[in-house]
C-alpha cells in the first residue's frame, strides 16, 4: 500500500494551521499563571529531562485526556482560561498534536517550534524527572 501522504507534509500542513511559538516567546511567559506548557513526549524520552513547570501528557493519551466525556478526561485540560502550549522532541508531533487539538474545538492551544531540542540548544530552563517530583512535593507541603 503506497503512502499518498507522508508525515512531512502531514506536518507541514499542521505548521500552517496552528500557533507556533519560539523558545525564546515561551521562556518569557513561563511564569504567567495563564500558561500551561504540555510535554507529550513518550515517558521514555522524559529521562533526558524536560521543561520546567510542564505536565507530562503522553501524545498517544492527549485526545482522551481533553475530552470531558472520554473516561480518561483530566480536568487541567477544561480550563479555559488557561493556553496550552505542546512541545514534543523537534516540533512535529506537537504540530499535529496541536492542529488535531484545535480539529477538537480548542482554541487556546500553540505549539514550541523546535520542540524540547531547540529548548535545550537556546539554554532555556530544564528539569529533571526527580528535580520535578521535588518541587511538586515541597509545594504541597507548603499548603
């Protein structure tokens, strides 16, 4: 069965239709409370670290975790008020993550161009999975 669309222009096609934010756009509105910044890398790729303050949605949960009427619906994602910013390893997959996303109906969803690679290159802010867990546990205890 021949491929009549590949992935390139499945990506490039996703590039047109959705935000795209530099790092350097996104490092400067990590503090703003309004954003929510969405690692869907596979758990695997999380051992090289991620950025910092981003929740973990694997790419192949992401559809069920937004829809309320799916069992596996997560709350974060109902937010409204809140814009949505996806990166994944290098851009592709938080493009059509981020275009099938939008083909949901939401509106406030962008996506990292350069995905966590270009993150690191630019130097921007990282975490460790333990470096994580230990914030998230000193900000319960605080609480």
């Amino acid at each position: 069965m021949p491929i009549i669309k590949g992935f390139r222009a499945l990506v490039d096609e996703a590039m047109a239709q959705v935000k795209t934010y530099s790092v350097q756009e996104v490092k400067a509105r990590l503090a703003d409370p309004a954003v929510q910044i969405v690692d869907i890398r596979d758990v695997r790729e999380l051992a090289a670290g991620t950025v910092v303050g981003s929740y973990h949605a694997p790419r192949g949960m992401l559809e069920f975790w937004v829809d309320p009427a799916s069992p596996y619906h997560k709350p974060l994602f109902a937010d409204e008020g809140k814009e949505f910013i996806l990166f994944c390893g290098a851009g592709w997959r938080s493009a059509l993550a981020t275009k099938t996303l939008q083909d949901m109906g939401m509106v406030n969803v962008a996506h990292i161009d350069g995905g966590y690679a270009e993150w690191v290159k630019q130097g921007a802010p990282t975490e460790t999975l333990e470096e994580r867990e230990e914030r998230k546990s000193r900000a319960y205890s605080c609480g």
